[in-house]
C-alpha cells in the first residue's frame, strides 16, 4: 500500500514540473515576443559601395533584427537627395556626409538634422586615370580634365582640399568638372569625358578590370580624418525615438566590431548578396583598398576635432564661410 502510494505521489509531482515547465516557457516566450518587437526604419543610404561595408554586414548578420529594427534601404544617389528624402518625410534616417547637417542649419530650417553615428572616417574615393601611369603623383593632375563629383559634396572638396595641400590649384592646375551628376559620373569617363574620374568601389575596381582605366590614387590617404558618411536624423524623429536610435547605434557598432575581427575575405562572403554584378575576389580586394586607408573607425562616435576638420575642409572650398558648434548637430547617445 506504502509503495503504491509512494508512485501516486511520484507521478503527481511529475506532473506538476512538467506543468510549471510549461508554463515557464510559455511566459518566456510570451516575454521574448515583447522584447523583440520590431519596428520598421527606412533608411536612406546617400550610394550602394563596398565603403559601407560595416552596415551591409550589420544587415547580413541579422544585427538590426537583433535589436528590433527592420531596415527599409533605399538608395537616393547624392547627399542632397538624401536630405530631401529626410524632409520630405520619405526616409526616417539618412545616410551621407556629414556637410549634410550643416548645409540644413545654416538653410534655417528649424527641425533640421543631427547626426548621431558615423560609419567611415575617411574618403572612400579612388582616382581612376584613362591612360597607364606607373609612377603617379598628384603632378600628373596638372594640366587634365577630372570628374570629380556634385559641387559642394564631401568628395570634391576633400578632392581639392588634397590638391591644396600638395600645391595645386583647383582652379587653375586642373579643370574639374562638377556638373555630372553622382550616378552618372562612371558612365560619362567610360562614354570618354575626362582624363582623370574619382569613383567609390567597386566601381573602380571594375572600371580598371574592363580596361576603360587605372586605379592611381587614394583620396581617403590624403584628406585626413573626417566624418565623412554618417547618420542622421530630423531632431523630431530623435527626440520621438531615442532608444530606437540607440539600438540602431548598437547595430551599426556591431557592424565596426565585425570588420575589425574578421578577415577580408569573411567580409566579402558576408556582404556578397549586396554586390551580386560583383566577384567575391574583388569584393575583397577592395575590402582591403579600404582597411589598409583606416576607412572604418573603431566607434560610431566621432569627436569635436574630426568635425571641426571636415568643416575647415568646407570653409576652404568656400562652402561656408564659418564653423557651426559641434554640440548644435552632433546627438551623443547616452
């Protein structure tokens, strides 16, 4: 009777664990579920290159899902294009040079633009020549006729900031043409304008492949630290949303973290299916064109100094005519 009694009891405890388990577990994933509302963010990237790596990984990996975020990209070629998507309301958060946040406060606009992350701290240009040269300088500019980018975009000022620098004048050394549009600026070199193009990668990479030209020359080696791609948001988006905007950071960091840990090669596998026109050789030849210039910071954070840099770069074009407080558009995520 003992023993019977023993197992009736056994078997009632058991059935007791297995209910709490359960129970447990269907908290759990009922807790999960909240925890893991997605949100949807469009996102407005200001050119689709392998420059952007860190974000394309943060996409593949699934590091935007692991914070709760759904990214809608959408390509809108040309910071300026970026920026209209942003007022316009058509895109939440932008993508582009930071010159973008500076160019909308000092238009006045009262819900203007702040950036919060930055993804490259370089110029991810590369000058690409139509004719063989084996011993490149800057020298060899003079005299020649270069697509160099939108008037008043981070590429053509850090292009002439670098000419500048190393003693050439813009206006009257070279002959820089400012009137093809971004997209368009491959097409017009291969269609025979131009000496000289300054293109992101892989563009230029597969411009040198199909003999329309030579990679000669790194811009980000020679126009210093700058945010030069950031992201930023209106400061009503932000104020509305700020632990979405931390989250995305986080995923943006996990992105940096990610290149810096792995091979070139692991990064090229990782964002192939963003470049599917593009081979998985060149995808890493340019990953490494670009780690080898320190393209990608280590954090989203960028200081008062690099700001400051960018817009000395600005004034010297003669885009503005003085610096805006780093404070006024930088939004630090606490």
């Amino acid at each position: 009777m003992k023993k019977k009694l023993f197992i009736y009891l056994l078997c009632l405890c058991a059935i007791f664990l297995v209910g709490s388990a359960t129970l447990f577990n269907f908290n759990e994933k009922k807790d999960n579920s909240i925890s893991k509302k997605i949100e949807k963010v469009t996102l407005a990237e200001v050119a689709h290159t392998i420059f952007y790596a860190p974000m394309y990984v943060s996409i593949e990996k699934g590091f935007f899902k692991e914070e709760g975020i759904d990214i809608n990209l959408i390509l809108t070629s040309g910071a300026d294009k970026v920026t209209a998507a942003l007022l316009a309301g058509e895109a939440d958060i932008g993508f582009s040079g930071s010159e973008a946040t500076i160019y909308v406060y000092n238009g006045g606009e009262k819900d203007y633009l702040k950036t919060f992350s930055q993804l490259t701290q370089k110029d991810g240009t590369f000058i690409v020549s139509r004719k063989k040269i084996d011993n490149f300088t800057l020298d060899s500019l003079k005299g020649k006729n270069i697509i160099g980018g939108r008037a008043g975009g981070m590429p053509e000022m850090t292009l002439e900031y670098a000419l500048k620098k190393n003693g050439i004048d813009p206006r009257s050394d070279v002959s820089i043409d400012t009137s093809i549009a971004f997209a368009a600026m491959s097409g017009a070199f291969i269609g025979g304008q131009g000496d000289f193009v300054t293109l992101f990668e892989p563009t230029a990479t597969m411009l040198e492949k199909q003999g329309y030209g030579y990679v000669v020359a790194s811009v980000g080696e020679l126009g210093g630290v700058v945010p030069y791609t950031s992201y930023s948001a209106r400061i009503s988006y932000i104020e509305k949303h700020p632990e979405l905007i931390k989250s995305f950071d986080k995923a943006i960091q996990k992105g940096l973290d990610y290149v810096h840990n792995h091979t070139d090669k692991e990064i090229a596998k990782t964002i192939l299916k963003q470049f599917p026109d593009t081979a998985l050789n060149d995808l890493e030849s340019a990953i490494s064109h670009y780690r080898s210039n320190d393209t990608w910071p280590k954090t989203t954070n960028f200081s008062k100094k690099s700001f400051d840099h960018l817009q000395d770069i600005m004034i010297d074009y003669g885009e503005i005519t003085e610096k805006v407080d780093y404070k006024k558009l930088f939004y630090s995520i606490s």
